[in-house]
C-alpha cells in the first residue's frame, strides 16, 4: 500500500466523490479511481459503494480507511520533526556510556562538546554494555563510550585512552597496615566488579598471575557503589585508578598496584558506515583531545597499540 493511495481513500470518505478527491488532491478523477482500484485488488475487498450521487466506504474500506488515518498522521507528523530540525539546523549527538562514567566523564566531554559545537544538543544514555553495543549498531545511538575492543565487526573501534587496575583497599582505620603485601590480600574479603567480558577477562588474568584465588563476597557491577563497600571495610576491589584517584588523594581510600601493572584501552564506538553523521566527526574530534578537558587526565595514559 501506497501513502498516495490510503491519502485518496481517507479524502474520499470525508468528500464521497472521485472527482471531488481529484480536486483535493490535485489528480484526476481516474488517477483516484485507480489509486482506490489498487487497494481493493491488493486487499481483495471493494473499498466503496454508490448511494444515489454519492460514493460511501463500505466496512472493509471504513476500517482501512480508520488505520489509515492513524498511518497519515503518524507520517505527517514525521515530515514536520524532520522540517523542524532542517530549519533550526541543529546537531542532535546521541551518546551512551556505563553509569560510572556518565558521572566522571560525560558531563566534561559534553561541555566541551558543546564549546566547540553550541547549536547543539546533546542525549545521553546510560546502560550495559552489551545493551550500549547494541543500541549503536541498530542506530539508535550515534555512538559510546566504553572499554576496547568490543570484537564486533559492524563497528567501528577508536581508543581514546589506557586505564590502568588497581587494589582499591579501605583507609589505614580499617586496615592498619600501611602498605600491604599480597600475601596480606589473599585471603582479605573481595569485592567483585563485574560489568563486561574484558573486564572480567583482565581481572582474570590479574589474579591468575598472582597465583591468588580471590575471596570473593559481594558481586556488584557500579563502581561507586563498590567504592563505598570498601570505604565501610567489607573487602578490597579491583577498579580502574581514575575511578578511585580522587579517593586516594584524600585518604578516603587507599590503592595497591598489582605486581605487574595492567592496562586496558577505552574509548568509543560508532557505526561503519559510507556516510556516518556529521556529528559522530564532530564528537570524534572533541574526544581525542581528553588532555585538554579531561580533569582525571594524569590518571591515564595514551591509548595501548
């Protein structure tokens, strides 16, 4: 079914005359004529009957002609949104990211985002990783922001930069020695951070090189919320150091590096695509110039080849 056509029976139930439709719609009476024969062969139903000098729908064209109207209107109403945003030519960036980040990171990005580009607007999303992912690929979201690589092959992959884990241990109230050995942590409570696949993988192969099986008691996927368990002394976590610098620096927390330090690439992810919207080069740009903006910045390093 046509729009054309749904538009000629909904003006011939409202005018009941082809010629009259015609007038409307600026057609002829036999372009009418055949729009409405269309529906009916397609629908294998008569869409109207003749009452005197007058055409009615009978009830398969009045229901169509009741959906019909709810098509019309819903496309209309499209065509004007879209018009809208031609007229005030604005930039609509819709990015995602998890809730840790949305947090320590988008509001900067966003400000300067919006320095550089201010006839725009900006929609933030946060969720799952895997739900980030998806929303990307189906278009829903012009981009995210997230730990790299994601191994899929409908996106497009741009490290930003390299975070490193750490220890994240209680104050010295809590856990009174000063600088404890990994023996000391072995059998210390441990708060699991478990949000994605490559976190758990680097966790993983943290753990297997230290030859430490962790005591894990609590399993909790925001890194604020584990912050504050460690904070109370109910465990040690592993995080990345951005999220607990700021902690450290006040002595609400302590930190402990590995004995290999890791590091593990974050950035964002977009669509390939021939053509991808102005904004995601826009955003792009803004992005890769963290340094600049990016208040935690000294508590990263440039992305890993």
């Amino acid at each position: 079914m046509e729009l054309s056509q749904l538009r000629a029976l909904v003006t011939l139930q409202e005018l009941a005359s082809l010629a009259r439709v015609g007038e409307q719609l600026h057609l002829s009476p036999s372009a009418v004529f055949c729009q409405i024969r269309q529906l009916e062969e397609e629908t294998g139903h008569k869409m109207y009957e003749r009452v005197g000098k007058s055409l009615h729908l009978t009830g398969a064209g009045e229901m169509l002609a009741q959906h019909a109207q709810k098509i019309l209107a819903a496309h209309d109403a499209a065509m004007l949104a879209i018009k809208a945003q031609a007229r005030s030519r604005k930039e609509i960036l819709r990015i995602g990211c998890g809730p840790h980040n949305s947090v320590r990171v988008i509001p900067y990005l966003v400000r300067a985002f919006l320095k550089a580009h201010p006839n725009s607007e900006v929609r933030v999303e946060t969720s799952e990783d895997e739900a980030l992912v998806r929303d990307v690929r189906l278009g829903v979201l012009d981009t995210a922001l997230m730990g790299v690589p994601v191994g899929d092959k409908e996106l497009c992959e741009e490290p930003l930069w390299s975070c490193e884990y750490v220890f994240a241990l209680p104050p010295a109230a809590l856990f009174p020695k000063r600088r404890p050995t990994l023996a000391d942590l072995r059998d210390v409570p441990f708060i699991r951070f478990h949000r994605t696949a490559s976190v758990d993988s680097h966790m993983k192969k943290i753990w297997s090189e230290l030859g430490i099986e962790p005591n894990v008691v609590i399993e909790n996927d925001q890194a604020d919320s584990i912050k504050e368990l460690v904070k109370l002394g109910l465990g040690i976590a592993l995080l990345p150091l951005p999220a607990v610098d700021k902690e450290v620096k006040s002595g609400a927390l302590r930190m402990r590096r590995p004995s290999r330090r890791l590091f593990y690439n974050y950035g964002m992810i977009y669509r390939q695509a021939g053509s991808p919207p102005r904004v995601v080069a826009h955003v792009r740009e803004v992005a890769h110039q963290w340094k600049d903006w990016w208040p935690h910045a000294s508590s990263v390093a440039p992305p890993i080849p």
